[in-house]
C-alpha cells in the first residue's frame, strides 16, 4: 500500500471515530490543500497530529487534500482551505490572502526519475550532467544513447590520494589490515577558526550515495578507524569546508553504460505545481541561454519554444501521476519529490552540481545544497544555483505552509499543526520518507514565521 493511502486510512479512521461521537465534541475540521510535493509528508504529519494529544490539545483533525500549489493557492486565497501547501510564492499582482504568511515546512530533492529497459548493465544508474538535464526538458536531446549522455557515463578511476590539505585542516587515511585508519590535525589558526564546526567524513562506493562514518567536533587532532571498504571514496569537511576527497588505491567510479536507441519521453505536470516552479528556476537560473523565460507553475509557460506535439512530451497530474507514468513507460523521464519514486520503484539520475560532481538525491545531499540557501523576511527561500559543495545534490525545493496573521480557533489550530510539523513531527520522519528537515538558519526563520500565525 503506498504511503498516501496508508496515511489517508489513518486520517479517515480519526474522523470517522470523531463522527461516531469517539471523539470530543468541540473537535474542528482543519482542512488543509496544495502541493503534491509535500503532500506524502504532510499526510504522515496529520495523522500522527490527530492521535497526539499532548500536542493536539483541542483534538483537531487536520486533512490535506493533494491538488498543486497553483490549486492551493488559489484555494485558500477563496477559503476553500483553512491552510495551504505550496512550493511557490503568490504571483505578483495576483490576489493574496490578508496577512499572509509563509511558513516553511520541508525540503527536498526534485529528483529526476527514468525508466530505461535495455541498457547494460542493466542495474546500472544513469548519470546526467545538468546540463543535460537542461537539454532534455527542453527537448533538445531526444535519445537515450545520445552522444552527451553517453559520454557522461563512462567508467573514470580516481588516483591513489592518501593526504589532503586545506585551510591548515590536514587529513589522511593509512590501510591496515582489515581496517583504515584516519587522521585529521588542525594548525592553531584552523582550530580557532573552525571551533564551532563539526569535522565529517563520508564514504562512497563507486560513486554511490555518500555515508557519514564519522562526526566530531573540531579539535587539534581527531582520528578514526572504520573497516575496509574496496573501491571507496572518503570526503572531509569541516563544517561546511570541503578539506579534500582520500581513498587507499586507484579507485573505479561510476560505471561504463551501453545505451539502447530508445526515444526520450518527457513527463511534465499537467496542473500548476510548485514542484515545475522549482525545476524550471533551477534550469533558468542555471543555463539561461537553454531556459530562457522566467519560471512558472505551468511547465508550456516557462517551457523555452512551444511544446513539441509529437508525443515526445507527455503530461499528468500530480507527483503522483508523474511518477506512475514512468513507472509504466519505457524511455519516460520526468522530475518529481524523491518519495514519490521511491513508493514506486522508478529509479533516480545522479545529476552533476556545480562543483562538477554526480550526486544522488537523499535527504542528505539535498539537505547540504540548502544549507547555502538564503531566508528572506517573509520567510520565502532563495536557493543558491552557484553553491559548490561537492556533495550536495542541485535540484531541490523548500515547501510552505500558507496561513495568515488573523485571530481565530482556525488559525490556532493551523499554528499548533505547523508547530507540530516543524518541531516533532519532521525531525523524526521526513529523512526516512524521502525529505528534506529543516535545520539551521531555515527552521530559525520557519519557526519565527509559526509565531507569525494567529497573532493578529
């Protein structure tokens, strides 16, 4: 059973007990719609909102109804919503709630999922230079053995590199036996000037998704000996300074895929979404020159030329349509919410960021591209399209809950939810459902903007 169904069940047994008189009496509603993006998220919020009564103090039963940020928008600006979801802002000029507020809620990866029978091997993950990426939504690359994307899936091997030095941070891995052993030694200056920094190390297998083996707090000398791994690659950071990559040998990284000549489906949002607003910023922002107009919720608004009519371009609704349709056709490719690919088995592309380097969406890398994200007044974010961490994976977006400043018992409970949300609910679930929990800078500003709500 997917994850929306199992959440909507949990949502319609509360209510439905409320109905029956289980319930208490002064109980309200709180209905809530928008984003697909955040909806499998909000879905596991609400559900374990309504069953927690220390936080759920008036025992309200919060429901979201997954219909686009562009319908969400709309939809609470009319009433129909008592609260909104969305990945984008209001447009200018357009009608705006009084005393609007943004709230962020979740992050996470827009990933690029595809389904491709016939390549060898026949496991393998593709990997897309963005560029290429830019290429193919804007369908100037119409085939899968297209010579870009071949070129981009070569097997390279890393050289040897046992010591790396940056900043006055020296690291260095040794072999013995069945182990690694690592050390990392900080001149004077770096220790004062890292003191509040973590130092990391992660681990990554042909490429593959980068593990945390190791997290400290910065000090003079730090060391760490983790087992054996072939074919590893380590990365150091001290908080967010890349001190350079390690491995024991010569190191394969990626591998050598053989493309079919399959023609390249392209799967966009048929409703207006928040998800399309946040992809096509990331390629206009990107590659200007490929992406030429300003970003929209409607992908033929923002599309560079008219939309092929071919067939070549397909369109569904929802993150939930986008990914079904992949799952279901040969030569599909499409962006959605990491989760929604995952409930269906539709694998995802490690695209490269701008430090040159393929990454896989997680929650980890996209969380590492939006630590260097911007939070404006209002709360809305700004992305940071030139950020050079090498981990961090490029194609992200935050979600917003809509509310307002007005007083009411509605809005009350919008507050304690969002609250809720950012608080509990978030930090324990969202990585493992596939998101994006706020941290830092980001969850300071969502949470000032909570406070926003209800206070008039």
């Amino acid at each position: 059973m997917k994850l929306r169904q199992k959440a909507a069940l949990a949502i319609a047994a509360i209510s439905l007990a409320s109905v029956a008189g289980v319930g208490p009496a002064n109980a309200a509603s709180i209905g809530g719609g928008g984003a697909s993006f955040l909806a499998n998220m909000m879905d596991i919020c609400a559900a374990q909102y309504n069953r927690n009564t220390q936080s759920n103090t008036a025992s309200d039963i919060v429901t979201y109804a997954s219909v686009g940020s562009s319908s969400g928008k709309t939809g609470f600006q009319k009433g129909t919503y008592l609260f909104g979801g969305s990945e984008s802002a209001y447009a200018s000029g357009s009608a705006v709630p009084a005393g609007l507020v943004y709230v962020p809620l979740i992050g996470g990866a827009i990933a690029i999922g595809y389904r491709l029978d016939g390549i060898t091997p026949a496991n393998a993950t593709v990997r897309l230079p963005s560029e290429v990426v830019a290429k193919i939504f804007a369908g100037q690359i119409t085939k899968w053995n297209d010579p870009a994307i071949a070129a981009a899936n070569k097997a390279t091997i890393v050289a040897k590199k046992l010591k790396t030095t940056k900043d006055g941070i020296t690291a260095s891995v040794t072999k013995k036996a069945s182990n690694v052993e690592f050390l990392v030694t900080m001149t004077p200056a770096a220790t004062t000037k890292y003191k509040n920094a973590k130092v990391t190390i992660s681990a990554a297998v042909l490429g593959g998704e980068p593990v945390s083996i190791y997290s400290a707090k910065s000090a003079a000398k730090l060391s760490k000996t983790q087992t054996y791994a072939v074919n590893t690659v380590y990365t150091v950071k001290a908080g967010k300074t890349l001190v350079g990559t390690l491995t024991t040998e010569a190191a394969k990284d990626g591998e050598t895929i053989t493309f079919p000549n399959t023609a390249i489906r392209v799967v966009h949002r048929s409703d207006g979404s928040g998800t399309t607003n946040n992809f096509i910023n990331f390629l206009n922002k990107s590659f200007p020159a490929i992406w030429t107009k300003p970003t929209s919720d409607t992908y033929s608004t923002g599309f560079p030329t008219t939309l092929p009519a071919d067939g070549s371009f397909q369109s569904a609704k929802g993150n939930e349509g986008l990914a079904s349709y992949v799952r279901d056709n040969n030569g599909a490719i499409t962006y959605a919410e990491l989760s929604y690919l995952e409930e269906r088995g539709v694998k995802a592309a490690a695209v490269s960021n701008p430090a040159g380097k393929y990454v896989l969406p997680t929650p980890t890398s996209s969380a590492v591209w939006l630590d260097a994200a911007e939070v404006a007044a209002d709360g809305l974010v700004t992305q940071n399209f030139t950020a050079n961490a090498a981990d961090a994976y490029p194609i992200n977006a935050v979600s917003y809950g809509l509310s307002t400043t007005s007083v009411s018992a509605t809005n009350a409970s919008v507050k304690s939810f969002f609250s809720y949300f950012l608080n509990t609910c978030a930090s324990k679930n969202a990585a493992g459902a596939g998101y994006t929990p706020l941290t830092g800078a980001i969850l300071a500003k969502a949470l000032a903007q909570v406070a926003k709500v209800n206070a008039g």
